[in-house]
C-alpha cells in the first residue's frame, strides 16, 4: 500500500466513523435499534456524511505535521495554534477536556493541555500512526506531543499512543506502548472478549461505550478483533461515545486497509468543503509527498457551523422525547 492511500485511508475512515456515528451520539444500543433499526448509513442530516470535531481535529494534526514532519515539539505547537482558531470558529460536539485545553492555549498558558482521561487525544490519533507508521520513535514522540496538547493525563496519552500504534502495525500492537495498569487491564480484556467470540452487546456491557478512554480504546480494540471489516457498523451500533470510537474504529480501517477498505457509498456520501472528502484526500496527498497542506476557508467553516447548530439541537431535542 502506498503512503498516501495508507494516511488517505486513516484520515477517510475517521471520517466515515465520525459521520456515521454522529446523529447517535449518547444513545443507547436499544434506543439506535428503535428508531433506524439498523444505523449503516448517515442521519444526521439526510444521506450526506457530515463530520464533528473528531475529524477536524484530526485534520489539524495531519496539516502540522505536513508543516513540520521532523520536529515533534513544533508540530505540537502548530497544533496548538490551529487548535485555538479552530475553536473561536464555533465548531460542535467538543468535549469539556478540549475545551478546557482551547481556553488555555487562547491565553498563552502552558502547558494547555489538562488531567483529563476523556478519549480526545485518541480520536485523532489514527493519523499520526498511519504517517509514521514505519517509524517508531517518531511515531511515539508525535503521538505524546499532539496529545499532551489537549490532555496530559497519561492513560489518555497512552490511549492515544494505542490507537497509533495499532494503524501502524494492527491490533496486536495494542498493548505494546501500554504501561497504565487500568488501561492495560481492558486492553486484555478486550482481547479476551474477542477471542472469546463474544457478542457486541455483551462487550459494551463489560468494557464501557462513553467517552473514557478506559472504555473507548479497548470496545474499539474488541470491535476491531472481533468483528474486522464489520465493526465500523458494529461499533456504531452498540451506543455511547458512537462518532468518537466510530472515527477510530473507522480509522485503523482505513490506515490498514487502505480507502478500499471503507464502504465506498459512505465515502462518497461525505460532504464537500473544509474537512470534507475532497480536503482529506489533499491533506493526505500533502503528507505523502512531502508538500505544504491544502488551506481551507475559515469563514466557509463558521458559516457551515453556524447554519448546522440548528440540526445539532434539534438531535438534542429528539432525544429528550420517548
């Protein structure tokens, strides 16, 4: 596989993953069963694939790294600073943990980032391992910069450092830079309940679907195991945190498998503009050969923001109701 389909793939399936799981974010398995019975395609606005903050930020991380691919300290710095113009443009679905770390960086305070274990490190983390995915101790360094940015607590950098570590090499890598106790102890049982050929249902139920990275990084460690090819609609299925383990899972397959490996209707159903399928494939592009990364329209963004903060509450709203 070539470099570019491979960070292509990692950054293409965040996106699938993210705009899959979005319109079910925070729901329960039984009640995502109840109202589309099966979720294998896009709802949150129509048939088009519309992404959060999972997949912008991964794309923020791929674009510093395209600007500094050799120095993990500056890289992490760009990040920083595109972090900061990101947020002021309003964007949705950013956690408390990122939101602590934008406010911070926004004032010059360091470090920015905060003690939190919440999966936003690792959501964006499947492009730092499909970019450095024949280099170990750059992978690791960029992996723990980019995610101390936002969050220094070290099971969610070593989350963070799994989910890279298994788009470079795979599943069975999982647990090789996984030095946490907690974190380590549902890797295992991850791998146990997968190997055990375990239901989905069952998973959730034991390893946890919220946005904690002790849940998030082993069900998509299981989902991945047991289900393979499947577990992008497997993972969506089984509720919680759905667009962010939905991105990872997404994600690894993309960065494995390369963009062939993702349902290409759901590829070709992303929206088009600033972080949309056509931005990815060039951000992708960029890295690949070495090249500066593709701008997009800040105010193409806010605007976008903006006019779907309607959509956004409305989900909210219809989930309030029976």
């Amino acid at each position: 596989m070539s470099p570019e389909d491979r960070i292509a793939g990692a950054l293409l399936g965040t996106a699938v993953g993210d705009a899959l799981g979005l319109a079910a974010e925070g729901m329960s398995a039984h009640r995502i069963a109840r109202r589309w019975g099966r979720l294998d395609r896009y709802r949150f606005l129509g048939r088009r694939g519309f992404v959060s903050d999972d997949t912008e930020q991964a794309a923020l991380v791929a674009a510093a790294i395209a600007r500094h691919p050799n120095d993990p300290d500056r890289c992490a710095a760009d990040f920083r600073r595109a972090l900061v113009g990101w947020f002021w443009r309003l964007p949705w679905g950013i956690g408390k943990a990122t939101i602590k770390a934008c406010l911070r960086a926004t004032v010059g305070l360091q470090p920015s980032g905060v003690l939190s274990a919440g999966n936003g490190a690792a959501m964006r983390a499947v492009v730092v391992g499909a970019f450095f995915h024949d280099r170990t101790d750059e992978r690791r360094a960029f992996g723990r910069a980019l995610a101390e940015v936002t969050h220094r607590d070290e099971r969610a950098v070593q989350g963070a450092l799994a989910v890279a570590e298994v788009a470079a090499r795979g599943p069975e890598a999982a647990t090789e830079v996984v030095t946490e106790p907690s974190l380590r102890v549902g890797l295992g049982r991850a791998v146990s309940l997968a190997d055990e050929g375990a239901p989905t249902e069952r998973a959730a139920d034991e390893l946890g679907v919220t946005g904690f990275i002790l849940h998030t990084v082993p069900f998509a460690l299981y989902a991945r195991l047991r289900h393979g090819p499947a577990a992008l609609v497997e993972t969506v299925n089984a509720g919680g945190d759905t667009d962010s383990i939905g991105a990872i899972v997404g994600g690894w397959a993309g960065a494995l498998g390369g963009p062939q490996a993702l349902p290409p209707e759901l590829v070709e159903a992303l929206s088009g503009g600033p972080f949309g399928g056509a931005h990815l494939r060039g951000l992708a592009a960029a890295l690949a050969r070495g090249d500066s990364p593709p701008p997009y329209s800040a105010t193409v963004a806010l605007a976008r923001n903006l006019a779907l903060y309607p959509v956004v509450l409305a989900h909210g709203f219809r989930r309030l109701l029976p």
